[in-house]
C-alpha cells in the first residue's frame, strides 16, 4: 500500500514539475497572481496567464537551449 502511495505521489510530482522546476513555480506564481488579481481587483485578469507564457516559455527554451550547446549534437559534425 505505501509503494502505491509513493508511486502516486512521484507520478504527479514527475508529471507537474518535470525536467524544469522553475517552470512549475513560474506557473503557480502565475496562477497565484491571477487569482489575487481576479479576488482584489474589477478589472478583467484574463491576460496574466498568457503574459506569463509569453516569458516563462521563451526564457526555459533559451536557457535549455544554452545548456546543451557545446556539447556537439549539432548535425555540422562532419
């Protein structure tokens, strides 16, 4: 029964957090902030989430983008 639990439990950890844990806190930030944002305010929120795709995305993109140059994956290898 407990490997069960723990099996669930590192399931959803691998599925939400993944390869990038910054990204996972850059989307619950995001979701916080809208939340706060739609609960304080009576201005339309809609656009937080897209904003925050707009840097969370290309920001992950360069920075795995920038771990894995130099390592010789390129197809200019010969």
């Amino acid at each position: 029964m407990i490997h069960a639990v723990k099996a669930f439990f590192a399931f959803w950890y691998d599925f939400i957090v993944g390869d990038d844990w910054q990204v996972a806190v850059a989307v619950v930030l995001a979701l916080a902030g809208t939340f706060w944002l739609a609960a304080t305010t009576a201005i339309p929120v809609w656009w937080v989430l897209p904003a925050a795709v707009a840097v969370v995305l290309p920001t992950s993109l360069w920075r795995a983008a920038r771990s894995t140059s130099g390592t010789g994956s390129g197809s200019d290898t010969g």
